[in-house]
C-alpha cells in the first residue's frame, strides 16, 4: 500500500484531492509538525442497524463463572 504523506502547508487548498485519494483506499497522512501527523480516513456514514437479542441462547457462561480464580493465574483463594 503507498502512503501519501503531504505537509500541513501542502495539503491546504488541496483537501478534496487528498479525500478522494483517502476515498480510493490510499493512506494519506498530513504532517503536522513536531512528529505529529493526522490521518485521512473515509468512514461509511451509513449506521448499522443492531438488533436486540439477534444471537439470544448462542452464548453460555459457565457455572464457576464469578468464582475466584486459582493459584495457577497467582490470584483468587483457591488451592
């Protein structure tokens, strides 16, 4: 993957070119100084829909769940 990399006085003026270039999957960074640099990153403004108990009774939880862990993780009470 190429990286774009343009300055801050660079990319002024020019921020439509460097979204569509971040648009077409490139990374494009802008420097701005002192090390710091900005990335361009394009998300999709389209909202996932979640959906209220979607995998209801697909997940379990064991029955020692909430019990201390053992010595062997160096925590909890048991032998």
């Amino acid at each position: 993957m190429s990286i774009h990399t343009v300055n801050l006085n660079e990319a002024e003026g020019h921020l439509a070119e460097l979204a569509e270039l971040a648009a077409q999957g490139k990374d494009v960074q802008v420097a701005l100084g002192n090390g710091r640099v900005m990335k361009l990153v394009i998300e999709s403004a389209q909202k996932i829909q979640r959906v209220v108990g979607l995998h209801e009774g697909q997940g379990w939880m064991s029955d020692d769940f909430n019990d201390p862990l053992d010595s062997l993780f160096g925590l909890g009470d048991k032998p």
